[in-house]
C-alpha cells in the first residue's frame, strides 16, 4: 500500500478536472448521504474538514441556513482557491475557507455542532491526532460524519485505472492511485473513532453509482482528476499511449447503453462527542 499522504492535489490541472468530472457526479451524492447521516439542521455550525473544492460545505452551507456558520479547509490552496471562486447558494449560510491541516485544527475547543470530513481521513499522517481534534472542536454531544471508501475492488472505476497502469507504468506511480482506498475496514474505522473518545459511534456501508453519460473518452478524461496524472505526463509519450490505450480497455468493461456505469462505496462513521 502506498504512502497516502503523497495523494495530494496541490497541481492545479488535477483540481480543475476533478471538480469538472468528479464532483458532480461522485462527491456531491455522497456529500448529500453524509449530511443526510449526520441528520444537519437548520442553525447549526459546521467544520468541513479536507473540503476540496467545497462540495460538503456548500451543501451544509445551505442546510444549516444563514444563522447557522461552516468553517471549510484544506491543505491544497489550488482546491480552495476552486471552493472560493463559487458563489454562495441563495439562502445559506456564509462559509469561511482556511488553509489548515487536520492536526491541529485552526479552532478552539467546543466551538462546532457537527465536525465532516469526506474521504480525507484515510490521506492524514495521524489519523488518530486528526480524530481527536475533531473531538475537542465539538461541543458536548456534538457529532462527527466521516466517510472512508472501501477496497479498490469494490469501487470499479478505480480499479479499472489500476490495472491499466500496473500493466503499462512503475509500480510506484500505479499503486498511488490505491490511496483513497486505504483504510477499507468499518470495524478498524470505528474502533479508531472510539479510541479518539467518540461514543454512540454508527456504522453505514452504503453504495452508489457513478455515471459517466459520455461513455470511455469521457471516464479517460476524469483520470485526469487524479494526483496520478501528472506522474503520468511526465512519461515518454509512448508509455503514455500504452497506458490510455489499456485505460480504455479496462474501462470497456463498465459500459451500459454506451455509458460508463461504476458503483462506489464507503463506509461512513457517525458518531457524538
């Protein structure tokens, strides 16, 4: 397994194509089940915590309403400078970007209703550190919402990424693209949590599909949304042509009425401070 924290987003090309590809039709879905879990209500203050481009702050933004208050960072400032650029959905609360780690928080303690954090747990180098934090921004009671995605194979279209580039590419380069799907175990997940001093802790496993309703070229294009991306371009062009030619291979596999269909799942803690 590679080391995650070298999973980052700091060229700004990978941003730009990740928030055109995978946020509309992967994170935003998932941002809405996580909110949904967490069970967000109007007036409420919120920290995203590894925002990206701001996809569950902006829809907890708008649940929580102009009384309410979210707090956003991230380590990369090519994502939040994408976060910053989006104009604020009409009745919603303010949102306040920061460039922050997760440890520590740039907060004081008891200071958040609801602490979230999107498939960023699984990249920080202390993920204990980081889950105590989130502990001590919470007020009494307050609740925490994580999501963590499961084994590579049970996410597809990742998994065709990874065969084509353990067939084309350096093992070093093609075993990054399995750092999302690092930390696959709901019971380790929550056992962390409960060592962080989280109680009443949940645990969902929940699946959803991702469409790519233009089919390969399109789900060729969202590689690009990946921190693998730019090792690749800096291949001979040959290698690179090898690797997108087995990309599209692979990716053949998922196709359902000329669309590129793959289900992504995670698990999701939910628990209170």
């Amino acid at each position: 397994m590679p080391d995650a924290t070298q999973f980052q987003f700091n060229v700004p090309s990978v941003p730009q194509a990740y928030d055109e590809f995978l946020r509309p039709r992967l994170f935003e879905p998932w941002a809405t089940l996580l909110l949904d879990a967490v069970a967000l209500r109007a007036g409420e203050s919120v920290l995203d915590i590894a925002t990206g481009p701001g996809t569950v702050a902006r829809l907890a933004a708008v649940r929580v309403g102009p009384q309410g208050r979210v707090l956003a960072i991230d380590i990369a400032q090519p994502m939040l400078d994408i976060a910053k650029a989006k104009a604020l959905p009409p009745g919603s609360a303010d949102i306040d970007y920061q460039l922050s780690s997760a440890t520590p928080l740039p907060s004081p303690s008891a200071a958040f209703d609801v602490a979230l954090c999107q498939q960023g747990l699984q990249f920080f180098p202390d993920r204990i550190g980081a889950l105590r934090e989130m502990r001590r921004v919470l007020k009494p009671g307050g609740r925490v919402g994580i999501a963590v995605w499961v084994e590579i194979e049970r996410n597809p279209l990742y998994a065709a990424y990874h065969a084509a580039l353990r067939a084309t590419v350096p093992t070093q380069l093609a075993d990054l693209i399995t750092a999302p799907f690092s930390w696959p175990s709901g019971s380790s997940l929550k056992s962390a949590a409960a060592e962080a001093g989280f109680r009443a802790i949940h645990l969902l496993t929940r699946s959803l599909p991702m469409v790519l309703e233009a089919g390969v070229e399109q789900a060729v294009q969202t590689f690009a949304g990946t921190p693998v991306a730019p090792g690749v371009t800096e291949l001979p062009r040959e290698v690179q042509n090898t690797l997108f030619a087995r990309m599209r291979q692979e990716l053949t596999k998922l196709v359902k009425d000329g669309r590129v269909v793959a289900d992504w799942t995670s698990n999701i803690i939910v628990g209170q401070a």
